[in-house]
C-alpha cells in the first residue's frame, strides 16, 4: 500500500510540475500566484520551489517597482526618503559584492566537481545519467520546437489544467485560471481526441505506473532530489558563513563608529578650548589696550608740565625733583608692563574716548580739572578738540591731550547724544615714539588717578542708568542709547553689562516702528563695537529672553533683531540659535510677529554657511505660506519663496512638494456623495481651511512660474538666451525626441496634468479656485509665447476636456503623446465631470489668451450652435457648457464675443439654440452691468418672449426673474413690467405660474414698485373665478400665489397695500380650500391676523360665515378662543397699560416684521420641500 501511494503521489508531482510549467509558459502568472499559495497551504513545498523562485526573480519582477509600489504617498519626508536611498545603495552593493564571490565560489566547486567525476568509477552511470537528461532535453526541445499551439490544442490543454486544478483540490487556482482565459469558455470540453473519460484516464496512469518509462522517470527523479538536497546543505552553509562575515563586518562598523564618536568629542573639546583661548586673548588685548592708554595719558601729562611756565622757579626746582623721582618709578614699571604684553620696541598709542559723557557730565570734568589744576600737586592738562561732542559707538574716555601737530593726530566722527539714529564712531590719538621715548620719564602720577576715575564715571553711569531710565520720558529715552553702549562696551562687570543690555532691549515697553528701528540700530552698533564672541554671549541671550514676552511688539524687536544681528555672530550661529529664534517666532499667536520673522528669514537665509537645514527651512517656507493671515502670506510669498530658491537651488524639489500639498489638500476633503458611481462622489466639499490653502499654494505656484521658465529657457538646446519665449523651432526639435528637455516636459507632463486633476476634483460653485487657476494659465501662456498655447497647452486642454479630435499632437515626442492621450476621458461619467470642471478651464485660461481671441469665438460657436445642430456630445451637456460658459462671463474682456453668439443663437429658427439661449442669458445676469442687461440682454429676452415656442417663451420668463432680481433701475423695471403683461394677457396657465414664480424669487431685492406690481396682479388673479376643474392645476396655482405673498409679507410693504391688495388676495386664497395646501393655509391665517390689527376677528367671522364653518379663522381668533381671551387678558393687564403708546407699537411692528421674515421658509418646513429651482442660492 505505502508503494502504491508512492507512486501516485509522484504520479500527481509529476503532473503539477507539467501544470506549473504550462501556466509559466503560458504566463498565466495570476493562476500560477494562486497555486503557488495553495501548494503552500497543502504543505508541497517542494512542488512550489519553481513557482517561489519565479515570482522572486528581480529580473522579472524587480525590488524598485515592488518598493514603489508600497511606498509612502506623494509628499513624504524628504529627508527619510533620502536616508533610505542611501540605505539601499549601500545594500545593493554589498548585495552585488555577495553575489560576485557566490559565483567565483560556484565556479570554483564545478571545477572540483568535474576533476572528481573524471577520477571516479562512478563515470559509467553518470554519464549514462547525463545522456538520459540530454535525451530528455533532446526530446523537450523536439516538443517545442513543434511550432505554435493552435486553438483547439490550446483550448484542451486548457481544459485540461483546469480538470487538474478540480481535482487537486485547487478551487480558488481553478477559478483564477478560468478568469484569465478570457478568450475560451473552458466550462464545456468538446468532445475531441484529448477528451477523456474518467475511466480510461484511470486505466492509463495506472499503466504509466508499471511501465519501465515510469520507473526511470522515478529514478531520475530520486537521484535530482538528492542532487536538490546537496545544493541545498551547500547554500545553507554558504549562508553561515556570509552570516558570520556579516557579523564580523557589522562589528568592525561598531567599532568604526565609536571611534568616530571619539573624534567628535576631541573636535568639540578642541573648539571649546579655541574659544576660551580666544577669551584670554580678548582680556590681554583689553590689558594691553588699558595700559597704552595710561602711558598715552602719562606722555600728555609730562608735555602739559613742560610747557607751563607760570610756576616759581623754587618751586618748580623742588616740583621737578619730585616729579621725576616719581615719574621715572611709574614709567619704568609701565614701560616694563607695556613690553612683556607688546614684545615690541616700537610704541604706537591708540586713545579711544571710554565714554561719551553727556553736557552736565563734561561740566563737572571740567570744574574737576580746574580744580586739580588750581592745586600745587599737579598739572592742567591741555583738552583735546574734535570735530564732535561724543558719540555712542566709541571706546576709552575723554581726555585732556597736547594739540601739537607733530605729536597728536586726531581723526573720527562722531555724533552727539540727539542724534540716536546715527553712525558709529571714534577718536583716535596717534602719539610719535620719539616723544614718548623722550617724555615719558616726565608723567606725572595724578593720570594714573584719572584712568580710574574715568573707570569709576563708567561705574557710577552704569549704577545710575537702571534708577534713571524709568523717570525719562518715553519720547526721550533713546538719548541715553550713548550712555548705556558706552556703558555696556567698557563696563568690567559681565553682570552689569548683561542688566545694561537687558535695560537696552526694555528701554521702552511697547516700542512703535520708529522707536524699534532707533534700539535696533544701537544693538548694531554695539555689536559692531565688541565683536562675535560678546554678541553671542550677551545680546542673543537677551533676545531668546524677550521671545515669549506678553507684549507683541517685544517680540517683534526679537523678530528684527534675528536678520540683523546674523551677520555679527559665526556662521554656525546662524543656522542653529538664531534660526531656531525664528522658527519659534513662526508660531507665534501675533500676526506682526510672524510677518516680521519671515522677513527676517528671508535676509537670514545668505547668511548660512550651508545648506545642512535646508529641509527645515523648506518646512518653514510652506508653513508661512499657508499662514492664516493674508499678510504673512503676501510676505512669504514676495520675499521668502525667491530667497528660498535663490540660497537652496531646489526648485524642483520645492515643486514636487508643492504639487503634492495641493492635490492632498483636495483630496481629504469628504465627497459631495457617497453613493459610488456618481459625478458628486468624485467632487469634494472644501472647507474654509482647505479652500485657503488651495489658493495660497496656487499663488505660490504663480510666484514660482519666473524661476520655472528662466530654467526651462536656460536648459532649451536651441533658443538664444537673450529670447524669453519658447519658438516654434524649438518646439520641432523637441518633437523629434532626440534631445532631453525634462525642465520644458515639467509644465505639461506634470504640472498642468495636476492642476486638471485639482479642478477634477472641485464642484461648480468653487469659482475662486477656477479663477486662481485660470490665471496661473494666463500667466504661463504669456510667458511660454503663444507657439506653445497653441501647440502644447491647447492639446492637453482639449483631450482633457473629452474633445479628443481637436487636438494636434504633432508636437509631442512619441513617449509624451501616449501620456497625454492617457487624460482623456474613460467613461460617462469621467466625461461629464470633465466638462463641469475642465471646460471652464479651457475656455477661459487656454482660449481666454489675448492671442486666442479668434478661436475662442470659433469654438463657442462650434460649441453651442454647430454641435446642437449636429446633433453631438453638447446636446447631453448643454447644462454644464452653460456654466463654463457662466464662468467664461466672469472675466469682463469676454462679454463681447459671449453676446455675439447668443445673437446668433436668438435669431435662429432651431428652438433647441433658443432655450439655451434662455438659459445661458439667465446665468450670465450677474456678471453684467445695467448697461450690458438693457443693451444686450433685456432684448434678446424680449426677442424670444415674442416667440410662438411656449418652451422658449417660459425660458425667457424665468431670466426676465433674474433681470428684476439684480437691477432695480427704472427703465429695466418698466420694460420687465411690459413683458410680464404681455405674458400674463396670454391667459395660460403655464404662464401666469411662470410669472409669478419668477417675480417671487426677485421680490426681496427688487425695487416697490416692482412689489406693487408684483401684488396688483395677484389680486386680480386670485379675485376673478377659477377657471379650471382640475383640482391638481387650481392647486399648484394657489401654491405659487402662496409662496408670492408669504415673500411680499417679509417686505416692507405701505399700509395701504396691505389694506387694499394683500389682505383681500388672502382672503381669495382662503375661499378655495380645496386647492390650498394646509401649511399655505396657517401661514395665511397668521399673516393675515398680524397685517390686519382690530379688523382680524371681524374678517375671520365673515370667513367662517361664508364657509358654513366654526373653526379655521374665526374659532382660533374669536373672543372665546384661546388668543382672544390672551388678547382681552392683555388689555387689563396695568403693566401693558403703563406702557407708553409709541413704543409699544414700535415693538409691536419690529416683532411683527421679524416674524414675517422667519416665516419665510416655515411653510417648506413644515411640507418638507426644498427651494426650488429658480429660486436665488
């Protein structure tokens, strides 16, 4: 038995193996898929080996495609999709590197392999193993080498794979198989020479398995299984050992990165040990500096001596005795110091004024020197004279000095504490060596005590600035900026200096624009003045301070400073602190704020060192321009969207982001409907934020069309720089596809394909959107030339639109035509959605063109007069090519050539072209001014309400509605009146409905007389007797005399209408109760009791009397019911009577009003209508 079952297991291996290599053969790879998963299910796995190793092949079903196919959505991160690039090249490589060696290895063991056969006794059998294999590979190339299968052989083989399928018990395989074969109908098996009973199929394997053939195809198989087994321990051990080179190599990686990580750590330790050598520095330069000023001050001191000669000459002998004694100690101490610091011979002494002191400041300098100079113990000195008074962006401090040209030079500029806008400067005194070397011996000591009471002037201003800010006028404060940068550059104290800085950045609380460009301009000069290091480590901290300030104008003083500061720091300042400064003010709550840090990022971006954040900034650029406020979006997108593509040169990168954005932001929006299949389950509800968002990228796309059209210009083979258009020459040789041109192919291939989906994707109503769109069209046709609006864009546009024979493609390459033929149109409803949302487009962004203008009439016409006389696609649509055409009226340049072909249409004798003429008037009455509508407009109407068509006539009627709704000028009105009596003298039915119905909808914007009118004709009609028998005609009559007086009631009507026209039309309509809808009914009742006061109860009585009824008007207003008695209840009521007259009425006529206008609609709601057709939206 187990040998039985044996041979029919390998019997049905054997016959799976045939199955599997006719269906790879065949490629009916789906079949083979859903065997292969079977097979795997029923544990064969041997039986699926072939079919895993096929569908892994990369070379015929390769990784990137694969990948492709599940990778994320347009719009991902570009920053992760750029690592897991890298990530498989570097894979692929040590991929192919594996594969390499694998094969040298192989090669090497077929050597082994063959010089091991050659020596073995073993050769005998295996060559005549190797002779069986080549007869049956002899034998399999004999098979096929039989020619091509034909129909009826096909159709039994598959016939025959399918039985096998049945019977394995492979149902889903089987009916896979059967959906593939889609030429054949494999459920009947004529009766053939292959068509074997059950029976005889059974006899016949049965003899296969005893016959000698079988058992050396068993041999055969056994000895390939064991040959499989081999091959198999041998990859597996292959694998080990690439397992364990991989460990190995991953180690070595570990071991890499490590060390890399160590290096970091010595660079970063060496940086911080830079910078604090260049601290020490900075403090010895100061050193050095202080002391050349005391030997500059002791030389001027030794000259002042020298040249006074009013002392008595004992007293001078005496005087000069103890001044050199003195002089000499102190200068040699300080020529000592000067060259231990120095290290240099040569001695040439800056003096740079410590602060500039202001008015009362100098006075008492002065009144010290002239103090000091009274006494016996020192010298005046003489004072030095520039061109100025002092200034804020100067260092030192002031003091006397010898104005002899051969030992002083003076230069610089300088400006007074009032001027706080100006610029910075310095004095510099130069004193010649010789002098020094000759004089300095003679330097009195009393200038030692004035450096350190100059050093002791800058201590007490900055002790006092903090207690004085506060009392100083706000307009005034920004005089003390020269005292507070002098202060903060040479005070020793880093605490002081930061209290001085913070005081320099909260100098005033709420600083306007004028009083921030005044502190801004001194933080400038003061970075100026102290360099990188103490603008990093004392101004940025106090602008990361002020960044959450309660108080927006702080804040925006931070937001400047981040532009202009950047360029006083290093250069990895810039793209870390300070741009993380702005990214936080990005978010900021206020809109000035977020406008000035984009301006600011704009003048940042230059200043980066790199482009290591430019993914960030990207990020940053599409958050500001879709910013709620119209105002940081106009400045993202005339100052930061350039400057972006400017620093990064990543325009193409920023498109393909942008487009993504645009259509994901439709895209999420819910569906008109839900119902699949339909034309609004493919349109989107766009919500406020959506809609904004749509529109800023659009504008954002436009702001991009000068860059995207210099690089399409830059990168055309033929065209002259110096051109800035695209020549049909150029458009020949792009047509011939010999030449690459990928920045041209992007407009047409990309961008305008997605700008089609977008306004696939948009309802009717979304005419700001259409219009953004359109133009960004205009925009690209004016700058592309008109040989590509006529031989590019206009194709795309028209196979878009579903009119597939307009179009030219001469000037497309082949590989492009096939992808531009792809947008048209598939189905029904693909075609009509085209027309809703493409048409437009194409009129008026495509033909719209100034250089357009002829074909634009020639396709109107061909639009609405050829094609309806024809009989073609536009008498389906004739509703959506009237809304393209009522988009089309939008743009003013258009108007012309619309009412020319509507004359046309008027004029003609095919009633079809007169409806839509009707129609397409009555769409394009909002887009004209009164002079178009009484020129144009109001004739045509007139033409066609004279026609003997009722259809055309009712057409009219219901634009003449719109007319009365949108002008209210007296010579229109006068002519709708006109009309409207000619209509309703017909008499019909039809057109006393229409009328009414279409002077209804205009009544809440209408003129009174028009009301008037309106009423006057509903009096006499509902006054004269019904005419009709038919209860359902006398009911849509009253229904729409109804709906008039319930619009009339929400109207501001004179009293004497409503006495002598609305009330007695109320009653006409109650007298037919039959025809009156019982929501109609209530409504009237209720209008008719507010409008009529005291006269109400009387006329319900009469009505009741009349009907032979107690109830309706006279039982709810009677004395005895519910609101009579709540009436008479009021009139006792002593608050009521204390009341005064007037406002009482007052009241009483507002509340009446408000109720009128909230019954507007109350009748639909109670019989659940909706508004109707012609009403306004």
């Amino acid at each position: 038995m187990e040998a039985v079952g044996g041979a029919a297991e390998e019997r049905w291996a054997s016959l799976c193996n045939c199955v599997v290599n006719f269906l790879l053969e065949e490629k009916y790879h789906l079949t083979a898929l859903e065997l292969l998963q079977e097979l795997q299910e029923d544990g064969r796995h041997a039986q699926a080996l072939r079919l895993r190793s096929f569908f892994s092949d990369p070379a015929f079903f390769p990784p990137d495609l694969v990948a492709r196919a599940s990778s994320s959505p347009p719009g991902a991160d570009p920053q992760s999709l750029l690592e897991e690039k890298i990530a498989a090249e570097e894979k692929l490589a040590l991929t192919e590197y594996d594969l390499r060696l694998a094969k040298e290895d192989l090669t090497c063991l077929k050597l082994e392999l063959q010089k091991q056969q050659e020596s073995s006794p073993d050769n005998t059998i295996d060559a005549s193993a190797h002779e069986g294999f080549n007869q049956q590979d002899q034998r399999d190339v004999k098979i096929s080498a039989l020619g091509p299968l034909k129909d009826n052989e096909r159709k039994d083989l598959n016939c025959a794979v399918k039985e096998y399928l049945l019977l394995a018990g492979y149902r889903l395989a089987a009916m896979t198989f059967i959906e593939e074969v889609l030429d054949q109908d494999l459920d009947v098996w004529t009766n053939s020479s292959a068509c074997v009973p059950d029976a005889l199929r059974r006899y016949y394997y049965q003899y296969l398995s005893s016959t000698t053939e079988a058992a050396e195809e068993k041999i055969s198989i056994l000895r390939e299984n064991e040959a499989l087994k081999k091959d198999s321990e041998r990859l597996y051990a292959e694998k080990d050992s690439w397992m364990k080179t991989s460990e190995l190599a991953n180690n070595q990686v570990a071991a890499l990165r490590k060390s890399l990580d160590a290096a970091h750590m010595d660079i970063k330790e060496k940086e911080k040990m830079v910078r604090d050598l260049k601290q020490s520095l900075d403090v010895h330069r100061k050193e050095l500096n202080d002391c050349r000023a005391e030997i500059t001050a002791l030389k001027m001191h030794i000259e002042g001596t020298q040249s006074s000669k009013q002392m008595p000459v004992g007293d001078t002998d005496v005087f000069s005795t103890q001044l050199n004694a003195n002089s000499m100690g102190e200068a040699a101490a300080l020529i000592n110091e000067h060259e231990n610091l120095k290290g240099t011979e040569s001695i040439t002494i800056k003096l740079v004024s410590a602060a500039a002191l202001t008015e009362d400041t100098r006075k008492d300098h002065k009144n010290t020197e002239s103090t000091i100079e009274g006494s016996p113990d020192s010298e005046a000195p003489v004072p030095c004279s520039t061109a100025g008074g002092g200034g804020y962006g100067t260092s030192g401090y002031e003091s006397g000095t010898d104005t002899s040209p051969e030992g002083i030079s003076v230069n610089g500029t300088q400006h007074g504490a009032g001027n706080s806008q100006g610029n910075s400067g310095s004095i510099s005194v130069y004193v010649s060596e010789d002098k020094v070397n000759t004089e300095i011996v003679e330097s009195p000591s009393i200038h030692k005590s004035s450096y350190k009471m100059a050093l002791e002037t800058i201590k007490i201003v900055s002790d006092a600035l903090p207690k004085i800010v506060p009392y100083v006028l706000i307009n005034h404060r920004e005089e003390l900026l020269p005292l507070i940068i002098c202060a903060i550059e040479r005070h020793p104290d880093s605490d002081v200096r930061d209290s001085l800085t913070h005081t320099l950045f909260n100098l005033i609380k709420r600083p306007d624009g004028q009083q921030r460009r005044i502190i801004m301009d001194a933080c400038v000069e003061l970075a100026t003045s102290v360099g990188e290091m103490r603008t990093e480590t004392e101004l940025l901290p106090q602008c990361w301070e002020q960044i959450n300030h309660q108080y927006e104008e702080r804040r925006l003083l931070v937001a400047q400073s981040c532009g202009e500061l950047a360029i006083y720091v290093r250069p990895e300042i810039r793209d870390s602190l300070i741009l993380s400064i702005v990214q936080q003010l990005v978010e900021d709550s206020a809109t000035v704020v977020r406008e000035a840090a984009t301006h600011n990022l704009a003048l940042l971006l230059p200043l980066f060192p790199n482009m290591d954040k430019y993914y960030k900034v990207e990020e940053l650029l599409f958050q500001l321009v879709r910013d709620p406020s119209g105002v940081v979006v106009d400045v993202a997108l005339r100052e930061l969207v350039p400057a972006v593509v400017g620093w990064g040169g990543k325009l193409d990168q920023i498109l393909r982001v942008l487009l993504s954005h645009i259509l994901a932001s439709a895209q999420r929006c819910p569906s008109v409907s839900g119902v699949e299949g339909t034309i609004d389950s493919h349109l989107r509800v766009l919500g406020e934020q959506e809609r904004w968002t749509i529109e800023v990228l659009l504008r954002m796309l436009t702001e991009l069309l000068p860059f995207i059209h210099q690089k399409a210009i830059e990168t055309c083979p033929s065209v002259d720089p110096s051109e800035n258009y695209i020549s049909e020459s150029s458009l020949k040789l792009y047509a011939t596809g010999e030449t690459e041109w990928s920045a041209f192919e992007w407009m047409h291939t990309e961008c305008l394909p997605d700008l089609i989906k977008l306004a696939c994707l948009l309802p009717a109503k979304e005419d700001s959107l259409r219009t953004v769109i359109t133009k960004y069209l205009l925009a690209v046709s004016g700058r592309y030339g008109k040989d590509y609006l006529e031989h590019i864009m206009l194709p795309v546009f028209l196979i878009a639109a579903g009119d597939i024979d307009s179009g030219d493609f001469i000037y497309f390459p082949l590989s492009i035509q096939s992808k531009v033929r792809g947008f048209r149109p598939k189905t029904s409803v693909a075609e009509k959605i085209a027309i809703i949302c493409v048409l437009p487009l194409l009129l008026s962004g495509i033909l719209g063109s100034p250089s357009s203008r002829q074909q634009l009439e020639e396709y109107l016409r061909k639009l609405l007069i050829q094609n309806t006389k024809d009989g073609s696609f536009s008498m389906h649509h004739t509703a959506e090519i009237i809304d393209a055409i009522r988009f089309l009226c939008i743009f003013e340049e258009h108007h012309g050539v619309i009412f020319h072909i509507l004359w046309e249409m008027v004029v003609s004798s095919d009633t079809n072209l007169k409806t839509s003429a009707a129609a397409l008037l009555k769409a394009l009455v909002p887009y004209v001014g009164v002079k178009v509508a009484s020129t144009h407009v109001l004739p045509a109407l007139i033409t066609l309400g004279s026609d003997q068509n009722s259809a055309v006539k009712y057409a009219s009627i219901d634009a003449l509605g719109a007319v009365a709704q949108h002008f209210k000028s007296d010579m229109v009105v006068d002519k709708i009146h006109i009309q409207m009596d000619a209509f309703l003298e017909d008499g019909s039915h039809e057109a006393t409905i229409s009328v009414i119905r279409a002077l209804a909808v205009a009544v809440p914007h209408s003129t009174d007389r028009l009301r008037e009118y309106l009423l006057t004709k509903i009096f006499r009609l509902t006054s004269a007797p019904p005419t009709e028998n038919n209860v359902e005609r006398r009911r849509e009559r009253a229904n729409v005399f109804c709906e008039a007086l319930r619009a009339l009631d929400a109207t501001d009507l004179p009293a004497s209408s409503v006495r002598d026209l609305l009330l007695p039309s109320i009653q006409n309509l109650l007298k037919d109760v039959d025809a009156l809808d019982p929501a109609h009914k209530e409504a009237l009742e209720v209008i008719g009791r507010e409008r009529s006061g005291g006269t109400l109860e009387s006329i319900g009585k009469a009505m009741g009397a009349h009907l032979g009824i107690a109830t309706s008007v006279s039982s709810f207003f009677g004395e005895s019911s519910l609101l009579g008695k709540k009436e008479g209840g009021e009139q006792h009521d002593p608050a009521a009577a204390s009341v005064p007259p007037q406002v009482g009425l007052q009241t009483q006529q507002e509340n009446t009003r408000f109720g009128r206008i909230m019954r507007g609609g109350f009748g639909d709601m109670l019989r659940g209508k909706a508004k109707g057709g012609d009403e306004p939206s």
